[in-house]
C-alpha cells in the first residue's frame, strides 16, 4: 500500500530534527521539494533507513491502521519460532496474530482481539528470566493484536523493537549483534514488501 507524508505533516508530528534534515538533504532541500509535497514513506526508508521510516508511519496522510497492524503481524511471526521453540504447548501468540489479521479482514470483532492479546501478554509475563528471547516474541504478538488504532503506529514499532531482541536474546554472545542487525535487515524487507504492494 502507497503511504504517504509531506515535510509539513512531519514537522506536526514532531519529527526529530536529525531525520528531517537528512531527509530534506536527500530530497534536495524543503523549499525545492516542496513542503505540501507527498513523500513516499520508500523514500524515507531509503533514504533514512529502517527506524525513521517506522517512525513516519504514524504520520502518513491515509489512513494506515490497517497496514500498520498487518506489519506488526509479520514482525511477530519472524521471530514466533523462537516462542514456540521454547513453549511448543503455548499458542497464544499464535492466536493473537490471527485475531489481529481477522479484525483487519473483518472477520473478528475488536473483543476477541482484545482477549488474544491479553493471552499473548499473559504468555510473555508467564516467561521466566531466562527465556527473554520467547518474552519478545510474545510481546510482538501482542502488540500486533492491540485494539488501539491511536497507538497502532507506536506498537507497530514496538513489535518490530521486540522482534529485533528476540533475534538477539536468542543468539549466542558472540553473534548477537549480528543477530539484530540482520533481523532489522529483514524487517526492513517485510517493511519494504508492505509499501510496496
């Protein structure tokens, strides 16, 4: 789905001034581009890269709850292995992120959302200190399923937060780093197949 912005709606939102510079650099300068003219939220990724264009999704000129939510589905299930692997008898989170894709499709009502989700934080709080790695995988599902279209932009974040440290907690001392630089790679693909279509 195309999502759009303009430097106006991002200076609104409070844009962080880093970002915004380095974006109207690339664009070749705010009065040049245009202040009212839209900008491809491709562009921002880019140009910008992963975090800024996640950030820019709760500033877009159409409606994007449903994208928004159907992004944070995908980012859950990239690291829900890592949960079942650790409790294969624990469908929780499983669920939560189909509740949150039938609400998008229509076919589940915003309460049996709501119920998924707090299933799938109960899993992630049930974890012990040792499995952080299940935790975020949980925690991902659940904000992918949260019934709160105001915040969906600010929990697509988080799941995509939590799914990038699930990648890491779950990696030995050695390749955690890489762990999380390479899952953000891969969000940033399932970001990019989203704004895309």
């Amino acid at each position: 789905m195309k999502l759009t912005t303009t430097f106006n709606k991002l200076r609104a939102s409070n844009a962080c001034k880093k970002g915004y510079k380095k974006l109207a650099k690339a664009l070749g300068g705010v009065r040049k581009y245009g202040a009212d003219t839209e900008i491809n939220l491709l562009t921002i990724l880019d140009a910008n890269g992963f975090d800024d264009a996640m950030w820019s999704l709760h500033a877009t000129l159409e409606d994007s709850d449903s994208i928004k939510r159907l992004i944070a589905c995908d980012f859950a299930e990239s690291v829900l292995h890592i949960f079942e692997s650790k409790r294969p008898d624990d469908d929780r989170p499983r669920k939560a992120i189909e509740s949150a894709r039938g609400f998008v499709a229509g076919t589940v009502s915003k309460v049996v959302m709501q119920e998924a989700r707090a299933a799938a934080y109960a899993a992630a709080y049930a974890s012990d200190a040792a499995a952080y790695a299940s935790d975020a995988s949980a925690y991902a599902a659940a904000y992918a399923a949260d019934a709160y279209a105001a915040y969906a932009s600010a929990y697509t974040a988080d799941a995509a937060s939590d799914a990038a440290y699930a990648a890491y907690a779950a990696s030995d001392a050695a390749t955690r780093e890489k762990a999380r630089s390479d899952k953000k790679k891969q969000l940033a693909a399932i970001l990019r197949k989203h704004l895309e279509s």
